[in-house]
C-alpha cells in the first residue's frame, strides 16, 4: 500500500466546513465572518509520549484530544485539524483502529480532518489543530487578578498513578487501575466548558504537565501569584474512591505529587473573581463538567500550599520537562 492509498483509505473524508479539504497542496478554511482563528500544535512520540502496547484506537483519540483541550482553554470552538504522521510501516490493522478512534473523537465535536502529510520513520504523530473564537472573548493565561478564585475542572492525578503502574513502581488493585487506565488513554478534552467561560474566567490553561507547572504559566503571564489549600488538592483525584490512603499501595504524599505534577490529565485551571461563583458554577451544570475551587489568586509572586489550617506546605512539586536535566 503506497503513501497516497493510505490517504485515500484511511483519513481522506469529503470536505464539509472547509472549502477545500484533503488532496490538493493546501487546504483552505474559513471561519465564520467576524471571528478569529484559534490555532495550536501538539506531538506525540513513541516511547515518550505513549506506550508501543496502546490500542491505535485509544491513541486516535487521544492524538486528537490533546489538542482539542487546548482549544478548550483558549475557549474556542472547533474547526478542523491537519495530521503528520510517521510510520514504520503501513500496517492496515493499526492504521483502522488509528483513525477510527481519531474521527470517533472528531465527530463528536464536528471537527474535520482538512489535511497533513505521511511519512516511514519512528511513530510519531503531529496534529494542528484550528478553532474559532469571538475577538476579545479568548481566555488567555494573562489575565488573572489578585483576589481571583482559582479552579480546576474534572479529577487529576490518575493518568500518573497509571503510568506509575506500567513502569513498575507501583501496584494497585484492578479496579483503580481500570479507571487509571482510561484517564491516561482517552483523556476528554473540556471544550464545552472552555465555551461557557467566555466572558467568566479571567484567565485559563490547560493541564498537560501537571497542575503545579501549567498553573505557573498563568502566574507568569498574569505577574501573580496564588495559594493552593492542599487539603482540598489531594481529593481531586478519582481513585480515592477506589484506594484507601495508607494501605501500603496509596498514600496522602503520593496522591499530592499525582495531582500536583502528575501530568496528562488535560483538564483546565481557571481563574474568575469570586462575584463570578454563581456564573462559574452554571458553566459547570452547563457542560456537565465537575470544578472545584482550590485557592486563590494573589499579588506577591510565586505559589503558595498550605494545608487544611493554613499552614505552609514546605514539600517542592515539580511538573514534568522534556528538556530538564
């Protein structure tokens, strides 16, 4: 099977929103008149960014959604999406499931494939993703204020103790390694929600290197810093409902380093004004997505962990790097 038959079978689709889709040298996309193109890039390597034993249709969808949560963070809706792709080979049995589970995810959120490129080498995936959003109604990290509330939607902390569990460090019972599990491969991206906090949040970003590194962004560009109540950190990850801290599997210290640093959970931390609650809290009913409220923001730079009575939490937490030594 040839590089243009793989297109052709696999990823070429009639163009709908686009007007001019898969099969020339350029595509062409057009927003709706008065809007502003959101556009964002993601990578995914293997080995580095997922498993060589991950079913192909897990790892479509999650291509896919990596990116779409970025879109979800900058509050725009999307659009369409190029892929570059390499391949060792051209294995029919992988590319199905690949790109079933890529346009599954796609579909749901009306959002086509307009292009990309295909190559032989080591597999790797690049998605570029292309939304729409009012101008001025972005969310962008530059905007959080002393005194705001700081929020995080969904739960954190899971795809880490998963990936704890493969790398043989850790063992958990089947269960919570089940729901690990899904969290890692199939993450689901919060548009929804990043659309119905136009105009409440005053800035969002999306965790993809962990809470502790991804809210740093925020600080950076806002010159801010907060505060996070640990007490209520440490239950935002799922699989509290599965372990008991203290068993000898699971532990308070361990649950705090998988939500704070974990990473890959691509949910969203946010930042309103605490007159903005009751609207914060109607854009989570209106997505059905959970947020909970973990800290505020504050003036003097840096972030601050404290525990359930206000003490300081002297522990360090790091996100991950590609490029730290």
């Amino acid at each position: 099977m040839g590089e243009f038959e793989l297109i052709d079978r696999y990823f070429k689709r009639p163009a709908r929103r686009a007007a001019l889709g898969v099969g020339d040298d350029c595509a062409l996309l057009a927003p709706a008149p008065g809007m502003q193109l959101a556009v964002s890039s993601d990578m995914l390597i293997e080995g580095r960014h997922f498993l060589s034993t991950v079913d192909p249709f897990k790892l479509g969808h999650k291509a896919l959604a990596v990116n779409l949560s970025d879109l979800a963070a900058c509050g725009a809706k999307p659009l369409a999406f190029t892929l570059a792709l390499a391949l060792p080979q051209a294995d029919e049995a992988w590319l199905d499931g690949f790109s079933r589970g890529l346009f599954a995810l796609a579909d749901a959120h009306d959002c086509e494939l307009i292009g990309g490129d295909t190559t032989r080498g080591p597999l790797a995936i690049c998605i570029t993703v292309f939304g729409e959003v009012p101008p001025g109604q972005a969310l962008l990290r530059s905007g959080a204020r002393a005194g705001d509330d700081l929020y995080v939607s969904g739960t954190l902390g899971d795809a880490r103790l998963a990936l704890e569990v493969f790398r043989g460090t850790r063992s958990l019972p089947q269960p919570a390694f089940h729901a690990a599990r899904i969290r890692m491969e199939t993450p689901t991206p919060r548009v929804a929600l990043g659309l119905a906090l136009r105009g409440v949040a005053t800035a969002a970003a999306d965790i993809s290197d962990g809470l502790v590194g991804d809210l740093g962004h925020i600080l950076k560009a806002s010159r801010v810093g907060a505060c996070i109540d640990t007490s209520i950190a440490i239950n935002l990850i799922a699989n509290r409902g599965h372990l008991t801290l203290g068993n000898g599997q699971f532990d308070a210290e361990t649950a705090l380093e998988c939500v704070l640093a974990g990473g890959d959970d691509y949910e969203l931390v946010f930042t309103a004004p605490p007159s903005a609650r009751s609207r914060v809290k109607a854009a989570a009913l209106q997505s059905e997505t959970s947020v909970t409220r973990i800290g505020v923001i504050e003036a003097a730079s840096g972030l601050r962990l404290v525990d359930a009575t206000g003490q300081p939490v002297h522990r360090r937490f790091a996100s991950f790097d590609h490029f730290a030594s």
